[in-house]
C-alpha cells in the first residue's frame, strides 16, 4: 500500500511526461545545433521534430488533467462522492487553478490542442555561440494567443485573459511557475487522500529495523527453492528507499518531502 502511495501513484505520471518532454525538448535542441534540423533545406525533417515537440507538450498537459480526475476517483472511492474529502480536494485544485496562471494555462492549452488546433503551440529557436564557440541552440514553445482567444474550447474568462496578454507565453516559463505549485496542492491531496496513515508507516520500519541498519536493498522473498540446486528459484519485491525513508519521517496531516 506505501508504495502505491509514495512511488506508484497518479503524481508519477505527470513526472514521467515532463522527463519525455525535457528529453524531446534537449534532443531538438542538439539536432538544431549539429545541423541535423535544416528548416531550410529540409522542412520535412523540421517539421517532424516540431510534430514530436508539439505531441510531448500536448502528452504533459494531459498528465496535469489525468491526475486530478484520478485523485478526484481515488478520494470518492475512498471517502464517498460529494464527501467533505471529495469537497477539500475540490478546493485544493480550484484554488490551483485560480492562483497559478502556469496551471491554467496549461490546463486551457490541453482542451485547445486536444478538441480545436494542435498548432495553439507556436515553436520559435535560437542559435548563438557559446564561450568556447561551441554552437549552442535552444527551442521555444509558446501557447499562441491568437489561438487561444479564437478557441470555442476555452471559458470566457480564460480567453479574455490571453486576449490581455501583451506576449505569447512561454511553456518553458509556465512549466517553472507550476512545479512547486503544483507539487505542494499534490502533498495536501495525498493528505486529503490518506489521512492518517500511522500504522501502516509503523509496520514499514518494524520491517527496517530487522535489517539493523545494515546498508543493502531491504525486500519481501515471495519465492525460493528449498534447495540451491538446478533450477532454483527466488522472487522478491524490493522496497525503494524513498518508502523507507517516508515511513520513518511521516507525521499525520504533514508533508515529506519528495512526494
């Protein structure tokens, strides 16, 4: 059950779409530099870096919206539909959204590209010269205003909002404003979630003070033969340290760090 909690849970897919995403991102910006994205000779190439760059943004937004229908699933299912839990975790995103213009935005940016125009991403890039004359190349994307204020897929208010703006904004700054925003509301939904989860944190560190601090990977044998002899078999979970390490550091209603 930690390790659902700690290291399997909803928050781990939103972790995993960034680090695609900063993957396709640096890789772009190694092929521009090496001259392996020619726009002007080879568009079709260009075009099929600027596809990859477009999906991986569209693939991170929509982890930002998996993860809190799957909260909202996994408190109801816990807690009840319109619980005061349900209710609470409502409040927690909603004042996300409300506060944090880096998660509205990529939220809105979702419903556009998914539903209207994946080109509401504008891609631009610039190439310099580094201090050693290395060629050093970086992409940027941005949520295309004009898009955006035209995109029946939008509220009112958010339309409105892009409409004001005197630039496009960039995903790359976005990105930067939501990340501790976003996770902070995660640890208080994992409260909201699991409230007290004293026991079962207890149990975990029973099972770490058998190993006696001894340095190593501390695991659950699920099978082995009773003789070492051909065809031997052993099967076991390992616990990650970052369960460990939450089990003996878990207060009830506090934060840990690193979940």
């Amino acid at each position: 059950m930690l390790h659902d909690i700690v290291v399997a849970n909803v928050f781990t897919y939103v972790q995993g779409s960034l680090k695609v995403f900063e993957t396709v991102w640096k890789g772009a910006n190694a092929a521009l530099a090496s001259k392996e994205i020619r726009p002007n000779t080879d568009p079709r190439g260009a075009t099929l870096w600027n596809t990859q760059l477009r999906a991986a943004a569209l693939s991170l937004c929509m982890s930002l919206v998996y993860h809190q229908e799957q909260t909202y699933q996994d408190v109801c299912d816990r807690h009840g539909t319109d619980s005061q839990a349900h209710q609470t975790a409502k409040a927690v995103f909603g004042q996300l959204y409300d506060s944090c213009r880096g998660y509205r935005y990529l939220y809105g940016l979702r419903n556009v590209m998914v539903h209207d125009k994946m080109d509401a991403i504008a891609l631009s890039a610039e190439i310099t010269r580094g201090d050693s004359g290395q060629t050093v190349a970086m992409y940027d994307l941005l949520i295309d205003r004009s898009v955006m204020v035209e995109s029946p897929k939008l509220n009112r208010n958010l339309r409105d909002e892009f409409a004001a703006l005197d630039e496009n904004p960039s995903l790359l700054e976005l990105l930067h404003e939501v990340a501790q925003r976003f996770v902070d509301a995660n640890r208080e939904l994992r409260d909201i979630t699991h409230p007290d989860l004293t026991q079962v944190c207890q149990t975990v560190v029973e099972f770490d003070d058998l190993f006696d601090e001894r340095p190593g990977t501390r695991a659950l044998v699920h099978e082995q033969s009773p003789q070492v002899i051909a065809g031997f078999r052993f099967s076991y979970t390992g616990v990650p340290p970052e369960v460990i390490h939450f089990a003996r550091t878990y207060q009830p209603g506090s934060s840990v760090d690193g979940v």
